[in-house]
C-alpha cells in the first residue's frame, strides 16, 4: 500500500490539528509552515477535511482551522479511504475499486493479498488519531531492520 501525496498532507494537517486539540484555531500558514505543505495544496486539502466534516475554520485575524469531532472519532482508515479510495494492494482483492482478473479462479497469491488487505483494514479502522498521537515515531533503525523481513527489499 502506497498513499498519496495529498494523503500524506492530511495526516500531517490532522496531526498537528490533534496536537492543540482543544487549544483553538490554527492559521493555514501555520499549519503548512509546521507540515512543510505548500499553501495553496493545503488550502484545497482543508476544504476537503471541512466538507467531511472532520475539521471546522474560523475566520479572521485569530482565525483558523481545528478540529471538528474529537480525535477518538476519527480514524485513518476513514482518511485514506477519502482521499486514495481503496486500501487493497491489487484491485481484485478491492470492494470498491475491484476490477476482475483472467486468472482469479487458479490464482494461488491472491489470498495473501486478501489477507493484506483485510488486515491493513482493520489495522487503519483501529487506528484512531487519538491514539496514534499517543505513539511514538519512528526511528530510523526500525525501518532499514534487515532482519525483520529476511533482507533488504521491503
């Protein structure tokens, strides 16, 4: 699974949005400041947020944008889905992108991407921003492990 750039940026958004939680407005230059996010992509980014009704603004001087439902109401998978569309690796393995396959009755490997799928699924469907701002990032060593997928090549 690959996300999109646009994806990308409203995870960054969000996050910093959970971060002053409760704190009020933060300005659209500061958000795209903090999130190294070109303005005018954030700005389109925010409107789409707002019309999901995830995030609300203020206008003015001490206006902004903060969100609009708690951080426990609102998951990444609902984010990716909105703006990726699908969370499945191969489109045959997708409910709302699924495009038959000419091999799908003998294909052996389509259940392992199934498996990924249902997985990724339930592991973005859990994951709320709440708590994933509770985590901790990640390190550099976790990511170029060697030995946690058999070698290099992930």
């Amino acid at each position: 699974m690959k996300i999109s750039r646009k994806t990308d940026y409203a995870l960054r958004a969000l996050f910093t949005l959970v971060e002053y939680y409760g704190r009020g407005p933060i300005p659209i230059r500061e958000l795209a400041r903090r999130n190294d996010v070109p303005k005018r992509f954030l700005e389109h980014i925010m409107l789409d947020l707002k019309e999901k009704g995830w995030v609300e603004s203020l206008p003015g001087k001490r206006g902004g944008y903060f969100l609009a439902k708690p951080p426990n109401k609102i998951t990444m998978g609902e984010i990716v889905r909105h703006f990726d569309g699908i969370l499945a690796p191969i489109d045959c393995v997708s409910v709302t992108g699924y495009r038959r396959c000419s091999q799908e009755g003998v294909c052996r490997f389509r259940r392992v991407f199934l498996d990924i799928r249902n997985y990724v699924a339930r592991m973005m469907d859990r994951a709320t921003l709440a708590e994933v701002f509770q985590g901790s990032p990640v390190a550099d060593s976790e990511v170029t492990w060697e030995n946690y997928s058999d070698g290099a090549g992930i």
